[in-house]
C-alpha cells in the first residue's frame, strides 16, 4: 500500500481494510510514514468519517502498538470506568471500592494528570506513602486476593496514539470524532478490561460542550467497544457545573471518602453509584441497573465500601488512618471567601473557569514534570438554581497564598446571576 493511495481513498469516501489501517498505524509508529502525510489522512478523517470495523480496527492497532496489560489470570470479568473528564470528578474513589466489595474485580490503570487539577494517581498521593508502582504479577495477585489495585500507566502504552494525537493537535483534526473515540478506547482495551463502563462528560466543564456531539462520541466509543468483544455501555453526564463542592486533590479525596460514609454531596452519590451499578451489570453480578443501585447502596450502608478503601489505601502504602481522620489530611494555609456581587439566582456556571482557578492555586500542572499542591482548591458552596445575598459567599479557596486576585476575577467570571427562579437540569442527560 502507497500511503498517497491510502489518503486518496479516504478523501475519496473510500472505506479502509483492517490490514491497511494495521499497516498505517505500524509504519507511522516507526517513522516510515512522514507526518505530513499521516495529517492529510487526518484531515481526510475528519471530512469523511469512518465505519464501525475501520474505527475498531483502529483502536485495534493502536492497542497493539504498544504494552498491553494482559489480565487473563484474574478470575471473573473485569470491568473498567472512564471519564471523558471534566471539574472536580472524584467517581473513581468511590465507584472502585464499591464494585470491589461486591466480589468484583477492579484492576486499574490510571495516569496523572495535566490542567486544572491532577490526575487519579496524584489525587491518591495526598495519601502519604501512597505507591502506584507494581510488578504485573504482584498486581494480578493482589486484585485475585483483594478485588482491587490500581497502577500507573507504562510509558509504553498505545504510543501509536500518543504520536497520532499530538499531530492532530497541531493539524486542527482532535474534534475528528472516530480520532477520538479510537484514542479513548485504544487506551481501555490496552488496559485489559473485559467490559467498559464509558462515564461523557456535557457542558462548560467537558471535552463535548454540546449534548449531540457527546452523543455521537459515546455512540462511537460504544460501537467500538462492542465490536472488539468488549461490552461497553455510556453514561452521559453533565458538566455545566462541578461535580460535587470539592475542585482540587486531597479536597476531592476527602468528599469522596464523605460519600462513602453515606454523606456527601448528592450529585457525587447519584453518578457514582449508577455508573458502579452498570459496572456490577457488565460483570455479571446483578441482573440490571436498579438492582445493582440497591447493591451500592447497601454497601456504602453497611461500611463495606468505605473498608475496602481504607484496606486499598493501605495495601498500596498509603496513610489509611486518614480515611477514618481525614481532618488529618494536609490543608492549605488560607481559606479565602469569593462572595456574590449582586443578588440573585445562580443561572449558570462557567466549570472550565472553576477549574482553572484551582489550577491558578497549584491544584493542577501545565508541565508534566510541574509539582501538585495536594491541599489547595476550590469548595463550590453555590451552584445552579441557588439563591445568592449579595455578599454571600460563593466559594472558598484553599490556598497557600493570599495573592488571588486574579483567581477571585475567574470565579466572579464564572457566575452567571438572574431575577428569575432557575429550572433543576438532571445530572444523568442519557445512557447508551
């Protein structure tokens, strides 16, 4: 195959085979193919499109092209969430142990993060002591033995789409929707999983600000999915605003260990549990979603789930003492009120912005070599459809500066105020 063939008949509307997509994505990855060539068929992607098996196939070789986690030893299925990510995302503590104390095997694989806040691992490193660092067989025994273990991302996962998305970064073809989704599920099937439970994020705070956009990624990601023999569903959720109050790592850590204690915010709760609840379904452990809500809900009655992440914390070389006392976990010098300039109605939020102010503070890294500071962030005390006195406080920041001027300008900025009393919009926009 000439990749200038390879390009005209994509431009052309053409349709790939599985062995060409093979062959582009083996010789791209190894530098036979030049990047001017491989961003034409970029661009020819983003104007043409891609079937179901073309998008599978190359998802398929982009897994290939790098380690995969090979998790055929564990006993039972294992079942992964991803988030498409978004502000103050904390589902993972919760879900984790929840689905784990259920019998259910969570083998993990996260990464840090670059933004407005850390990744997973940094998240968990609030936890002193905490290691995400572990041989494959130790790993495997451990998620036998416990139900549940997570681990860094190798540096040698899916390369083929770490070179193929920083070109589209800079060619104007990220928003290439089947690019997307085989990148998302390229890295899921890398990981191992037997089933995927895909968590798309909607709104100011997300990767997809427009619901049908949204629809038609968890759409993609889903068919893929289905196509490799990996039983894959999607939650679509909103992100207009925060999830949660908590925007920053050890904060985030702290309301997710309140959510396990059977409190927490109530947005927390309802979307964590239902994605466990598909996570359950998909490993076979309860025959539907409602049933397996009830099951959550019970274990984060009984203190199941929130033991099996005080025993995770502490298998991994985490503090687990700080689950029970998370007053002890480490706080930023200053907490600073941002209050209401006028009265009103909150009629909508800008959650990038939220995110961005915790970023402002240390929360987040632009470099991935960047320190986190785990005990600054951002608590949302006023959301959508709240009523605001001028004065009130809007949020607070935990900082460990008193210079945030230009973090109080983001919140402000943020808040978008009216007279008129505001309509409820539901946390869960569809399911698929």
């Amino acid at each position: 195959m000439r990749m200038v063939d390879f390009i005209a008949q994509k431009r052309d509307g053409g349709a790939h085979t599985d062995e060409e997509i093979k062959q582009f994505i083996r010789e791209y990855t190894t530098d036979i193919i030049p990047d001017y060539q491989a961003s034409a068929w970029a661009m020819s992607v983003y104007f043409q499109g891609m079937t179901k098996s073309e998008s599978a196939a190359l998802t398929m070789a982009m897994a290939d092209s790098g380690d995969k986690l090979d998790l055929s030893n564990i006993e039972g299925k294992k079942v992964d969430k991803h988030s498409t990510g978004g502000v103050g995302d904390k589902t993972t503590f919760i879900l984790s142990p929840l689905v784990a104390a259920a019998g259910v095997p969570v083998a993990k694989m996260s990464g840090r993060g670059l933004g407005h806040t850390g990744g997973t691992i940094d998240k968990l490193e609030a936890f002193p002591g905490f290691q995400t660092e572990m041989q494959v067989e130790d790993f495997i025994d451990t998620v036998n033995n416990h139900k549940l273990a997570l681990v860094g991302q190798t540096g040698n996962l899916t390369p083929a789409d770490k070179k193929l998305y920083a070109l589209r970064d800079v060619t104007a073809t990220v928003n290439a929707m089947p690019l997307i989704a085989s990148s998302v599920m390229s890295k899921k099937i890398a990981a191992g999983a037997d089933g995927i439970v895909l968590d798309v994020k909607v709104g100011s705070g997300a990767f997809m600000s427009d619901i049908e956009a949204a629809r038609e990624l968890a759409s993609t990601m889903v068919d893929i999915g289905n196509e490799l023999g990996r039983e894959t569903v999607a939650v679509l959720s909103d992100m207009d605003q925060p999830l949660g109050e908590m925007v920053g790592n050890s904060l985030e850590v702290k309301e997710a260990i309140d959510v396990l204690k059977g409190g927490g915010p109530q947005d927390v709760r309802e979307l964590s549990i239902r994605l466990a609840a598909h996570m359950l379904v998909l490993a076979d452990r309860v025959k539907d979603v409602e049933e397996g809500e009830a099951l959550a809900k019970d274990l984060i009655h009984s203190g199941k789930a929130l033991q099996a992440f005080k025993e995770f914390v502490v298998r991994q070389g985490g503090q687990g003492e700080l689950v029970d006392q998370p007053e002890d976990f480490l706080t930023a010098k200053h907490v600073i009120e941002v209050v209401a300039q006028s009265s009103g109605y909150v009629k909508q939020m800008n959650a990038a912005k939220i995110g961005q102010a915790a970023g402002h503070l240390g929360a987040g890294r632009m470099k991935k070599d960047d320190p986190i500071d785990h005990s600054v962030g951002v608590q949302v005390k006023k959301k959508r459809g709240d009523y605001v006195e001028k004065g009130e406080a809007l949020v607070y920041l935990h900082s460990n500066t008193e210079d945030v001027a230009t973090v109080k300008a983001l919140i402000q900025e943020s808040y978008e105020m009216t007279e008129q009393r505001v309509e409820a919009r539901p946390l869960i926009l569809d399911e698929m």
